[in-house]
C-alpha cells in the first residue's frame, strides 16, 4: 500500500501526477491557503506565500471564516493607503503574521526561500566565553 507523507508534503501534485493509476486524491478533503500574490508591471510577478497547507472546507467553514477575519483585521489596522496584502506581509514580515496575527506555529513549507547566507551570527552571550579570547590558546590547539 502507498501512502503520502502528509507531515513532508507540499501538497503540490506533483505524484498524483505522475502515478495517476497508483495515487488519488484522498477523502479528506479541503483547502490550501496561500496569501499575497500580485503582478504588477514594474517589479515583475511576486509568487504567494503557503500560510495554511491544509484546512478541511466543511459547512458551516468557520474555521475558514475566522482566518479570514484574522487577515482582513490585520490588513485594515496596518495596512497603508492602496497597500496589497502581500507588501504589507512583506513590510511588517512573515513571521509577525504567522505567529503573532494568525497564532500558528511556523513550519518548513514557510520559508521561501533558503538562507542566501550560509554563516550564521551569533550573540557574544551565546558564545561561550564570549569574543574575547587568548591567541595563544588558539595557536596551541592548531599547530602548524
């Protein structure tokens, strides 16, 4: 028997697809959100962001209804003069509308994209001993 992974899957098709014989739609069925796409003529197309991966769609929806609530609050509070949903994410940052307005705890399919960065920065209190330390040790520990 086959079965999909549901903590690891993107929900993007991609295997019902290609085995359409083997795989099929399941029974659960419902909806995946995605937030902030736009188009516009001079910065070139802007993708939108997966915010729900999975959220059933039964009557009476409330669930859904509440989440929409939550982002169309979100949006009239902060949200400047012809300002489209998905700058305001962008201003104000994905995590803060994740965690802080929708109260969901932040998983994989969130990142957009990986770290262009690959060195992370670390506080002067997370490293033990701090910045200061003795070149002498350093040399003794890596001979030449």
């Amino acid at each position: 028997e086959l079965k999909i992974d549901d903590r690891e899957c993107t929900r993007c098709m991609h295997c019902i697809n290609v085995m359409p014989n083997a795989l099929r739609p399941g029974v659960d069925c419902g909806a995946t959100i995605l937030n902030g796409a736009k188009a516009p003529i001079l910065e070139g197309a802007q993708m939108s962001t997966l915010i729900i991966p999975f959220i059933k769609m039964e009557e009476p929806y409330e669930e859904f209804k509440d989440f929409v609530d939550l982002m169309w609050d979100w949006w009239m509070e902060e949200g400047k003069n012809r300002e489209r949903f998905g700058e305001l994410i962008q201003r104000q940052g994905l995590s803060h509308y994740i965690v802080d307005i929708l109260g969901r705890e932040p998983i994989p399919q969130h990142v957009r994209e990986p770290r262009s960065n690959p060195y992370p920065f670390w506080k002067e209190e997370e490293v033990p001993g701090g910045w200061k330390r003795s070149l002498e040790d350093f040399r003794a520990r890596h001979l030449a």
